[in-house]
C-alpha cells in the first residue's frame, strides 16, 4: 500500500501555512463568536429612541456620575473612566467578535511579511535527519 506523507521543506511554505492556519482559526472564531453573542444590557438606566433606534442609557453616562467623578479626580479621571470602558466593552458581546478577528489578522501579518522576504535560496533543515 503506498502511503503518502506531507512534508514542507520551504521555509516560506511553512510561514505562509501558519499564517493561513492562524487566519481561519481567528475569523472562523470570530463568525462563531458574531453568531452567538448578544450585546450586553448590564447595567441599564433605561432606553432612548432615536429615529426608530434604542439606545440603552448608563449610569457612567449621566451627567451627575461625569461631575462627580471630575470632582473628586480630575480629567484625567473621567479620561480614564471612558478609556477604561472602551476597552472592557471590547471583551464582550458582538464586539469581542471583531476584536478576535482584528487580533488574528494582526498576528498573521507577520508571519506572511517573514515568508515573503526570507531569502530565495534559503534551505530549511526542518524534516533534515541528519541530527
């Protein structure tokens, strides 16, 4: 019986594998992750329409919680208060979906630059039984 074995001796094979591997595994995960998630609703004040559109209103986003917060820290403080929200509502919901996916380009990115400038006549000692 013949038996046929998968071998990758070209370095720039083997980046560019790994690329397409990281690629499909983060935008596949980040589909599934779109398809599943619902937006989360935490801490909701209430809603307010805007041209037939509900937007849920918090806490943080009052008027009182923004004054308060000013007063007691500063504008550095409400800087970071809205910088720390920013990045917490990255990590949930349909958003977490789109940060997976900009995460997984990210990482392949390099992996495709470093296959398309190794040098041509390179050789790889990846399947080498010498050793």
């Amino acid at each position: 019986m013949n038996e046929m074995k998968w071998t990758i001796t070209d370095p720039q094979t083997y980046l560019n594998l790994i690329g397409i591997i990281i690629l499909l595994v983060g935008l596949g995960s980040a589909t599934l992750i779109y398809i599943t998630a619902e937006n989360d609703s935490g801490d909701v004040l209430g809603y307010e329409v805007i041209d037939g559109q509900a937007y849920p209103i918090y806490p943080e986003d009052s008027k009182m919680y923004v004054h308060d917060l000013q007063v007691i820290g500063g504008k550095a403080s409400v800087l970071i208060d809205e910088f720390r929200r920013w990045f917490a509502g990255l990590w949930r919901g349909k958003t977490l979906a789109f940060t997976v996916a900009f995460i997984s380009i990210l990482i392949s990115i390099p992996f495709f630059f470093f296959a398309k400038h190794l040098p041509s006549g390179y050789e790889s000692d990846i399947n080498d039984d010498s050793h």
